[in-house]
C-alpha cells in the first residue's frame, strides 16, 4: 500500500525533499548563467582601480581638516596678510575716488553750473517761466558726464524763443507814427526810438543774447528845449528831421573811460525844431570894386562900391505888419539858417560862436537826464541816418 501523498503543483519540489539538493540545483543554475572574464580584462580593471584609488588619496590629503592647533608665527602671518589685502583695497578704492571719480565728478559740477548760468541767463524776464527752459533744466540735470553737458544747445532754442517774443512784442508796442522804443537792459537803460521795420530787423539778426537785453516799449516821447554851441549842436549841420544821438562829454576832471563813451547816452532822438541865434541875421554887407585906367600922365580911377544892409528878424517883424509883402519875404527867407549853415560847409568858413536852440524829442524818462547835462552833451549824427549831403560826401570819397 502507498502511503504518500501526492505533490501540489503549486511548488516546484516536494517539501519534504532534502534542502541541501535545492541548494546544490539553485547554485548550478547562477553558475550556469554568471559571465566568465578573461585575465587581460581583470587587470585592466584592477588598474584601472589603482589610478582612481591614487586620485582619493591625493584629493583626501586636501580635503583632509588639518590640526586645529595653529602656531604663532601663522596666525601672525595670517593677520598681515589680512591688514596687507585691507590696505591695498582701501589705496585702490582711494585712488579711483581721487582721481577719477571725484575729479570727473567736479567737472561734471561745474559744466552743470556753468550751463545753468547760460539757461538763466538767456531764459529770463518773460521767457523764465518756459516749458523750453524748464526742459533744458531738467536735461542739464539728468547729464551723466561733461560731454553730454556741453552738447546741449541753448542759444538755439533760447534765440527762436526770444524772436517770436520780441515780434509779437514789437506789434503791440506802437505809436502812431509807426515807431517803437527798444529799451536796452544796461546800467543806464539805453532808449531808442526806431521805425517798426527796423526793429524787426535787429529782431531778425540777432541772437538771444541781445535779443534778452531788450524790452520794447510804446514810445513816451517829449519835446525839450537845449540851448547849443555849434560844437554841441552836430556842427550847426542838424536839420528839422534829423534822426541823432546824444552823448555827454567827459568832465575834464575825472579820467578818461572808454567805456562810458562807447555808446550814446540817447539813441534815435528827433529834431523837431532848430532856430539859430539871431546875430546870424544881422547883415552888414560892403562889395567893392576898383579899378584905375592910366593913359600917358592921365589917371582915371573907376571905382564901384555895393553895400547891403539888413536884419532878417527885423524883416520878418516888417512884413508882418504890412511894410514888406509878407508871402514873398517869407518864401525868400524860409530855411535861412540851413541855407547858411551848408554854405559855410561848403566853403569851408563858418561862424563857430553861434549857438542854437533846438527842440529835441527823447524819452520821457530822459528829460531829466538831458536838462540837467545841457552844457555837457554833444548831438552826433550816425552814419545810418545821415543826411543827403553826408551821404554824397561818403560816396565821393570811398567809391572813387
């Protein structure tokens, strides 16, 4: 009879079989499988081994913490190391401040200083509160070096600015006659009264730098009285509508400065009226001519003799009441005083003691100044507004 029971077939092997010969069949199976290396590629590898092991040992004597016991001398060694690495940082950070930094810095300073004097000085008055003017603040600014500072432009902008101004300016600030006044910002505010086209002129040919020294006014003319010397009185040569200057003649005490007789007192100032004194009416003219025929012992003087006396104011008083025809004394008497003051220009021989009143039209915060120099001041004309007879005489000698 068989007793045994049968296998489950769940298990490979029986488990009531010896453990030894599962073993024994488990390691025949791995040997069966398990590679097989050759004796060149063994060695290879164990060289292989010996260089990486070679590697560790020298990184670990690196990486290795040393004693923590430092001697004397080291720690030494180690504090002047640091205070040496302190020192050259601070020469080196000291260096590049002091000799680059700080300087460029301080020419950055004053080229922003200096181009902010510029602005202020062009955009002022009524331009000082312009959106060009605060835009070229805020770019000075913002400048990181001195190139770019210099590189802006302001006389540019600033000289469009100011020629609009100035001509909206010059066409508001009119008289009747067509005429404005430029007021001059100088130490004694310099007035000229000019036509309104050649102020737009000026206008037109300036730059802002004058342009900003300017201020043109509706002119506020009088008319003062000033009793002349010839000398004082342009030569005697000054007519009704001669446009001059006034100057102010250096008190021989003080001295001489150029620079106060640079430029006239008074500018653009008209001569309405000019009346010279009357000892240049009073005649007393005497021609004679002789002449003597001699024939043998005869003598035959032939002499004749034209006298003209006369008094021109008397004349004038003359015809007024009714003695002398009053239309015919008058035609031939009108513009007496220039008639003879240009014929003693022309002959070159003149009264040099006469003197002459004149009524002069200058600015009304100019009348002062005019009464209270009267024996002091000199009417020049400028060669811009001369009179006929200067210009010819002009012409003659530089357009030979």
């Amino acid at each position: 009879m068989n007793n045994k029971k049968p296998k489950d077939p769940r298990y490979p092997y029986d488990y009531n079989e010896n453990t030894d010969k599962i073993k024994m069949k488990t390691h025949e199976q791995n040997e069966l499988y398990k590679p097989t290396l050759k004796n060149i590629e063994k060695e290879e590898i164990d060289e292989d081994l010996k260089i990486f092991e070679k590697i560790n040992n020298r990184i670990s004597k690196y990486l290795k913490p040393k004693s923590a016991e430092v001697t004397e001398d080291e720690k030494k060694k180690k504090i002047g190391i640091a205070l040496t690495t302190l020192i050259v940082v601070v020469l080196i950070i000291s260096s590049y401040y002091f000799l680059i930094y700080e300087p460029s810095q301080k020419s950055l300073d004053e080229a922003k200083t200096a181009k902010l004097n510029e602005l202020h000085s062009l955009y002022k008055g009524p331009l000082a509160s312009s959106s060009n003017a605060f835009t070229l603040e805020k770019k000075i600014e913002k400048a990181k070096t001195s190139s770019e500072v210099d590189a802006i432009n302001i006389v540019g902008p600033a000289t469009k600015d100011w020629r609009n101004f100035q001509k909206e300016s010059i066409n508001v600030n009119q008289d009747k006659f067509n005429r404005t006044m430029g007021v001059y910002e100088t130490e004694d505010n310099k007035s000229v009264v000019m036509p309104v086209g050649e102020a737009l002129k000026i206008v037109n040919n300036q730059g802002a730098s004058v342009l900003s020294n300017i201020e043109f006014k509706k002119p506020d003319t009088i008319s003062v009285p000033v009793l002349l010397s010839r000398l004082q009185a342009g030569a005697g040569l000054v007519s009704v509508g001669s446009v001059i200057d006034i100057y102010t003649q250096n008190n021989l005490n003080k001295s001489y400065d150029l620079e106060n007789t640079s430029t006239p007192a008074i500018s653009g100032c008209t001569v309405v009226s000019i009346m010279r004194c009357e000892e240049s009416g009073q005649i007393e003219s005497e021609y004679g001519y002789s002449q003597t025929l001699v024939n043998g012992n005869n003598t035959s003087p032939n002499e004749n003799t034209k006298t003209f006396t006369a008094n021109v104011i008397e004349m004038i008083k003359g015809s007024l009441a009714g003695g002398y025809n009053e239309e015919e004394t008058l035609k031939k008497l009108q513009d007496y005083g220039i008639k003879l003051a240009n014929c003693e220009r022309e002959i070159n021989l003149a009264e040099l003691d006469t003197q002459y009143l004149l009524l002069i039209e200058v600015p009304h915060d100019k009348v002062n100044y005019v009464i209270n120099n009267m024996e002091n001041i000199i009417l020049t004309l400028p060669t811009t507004d001369a009179p006929n007879w200067m210009v010819n005489e002009l012409m003659n000698t530089y357009n030979k």
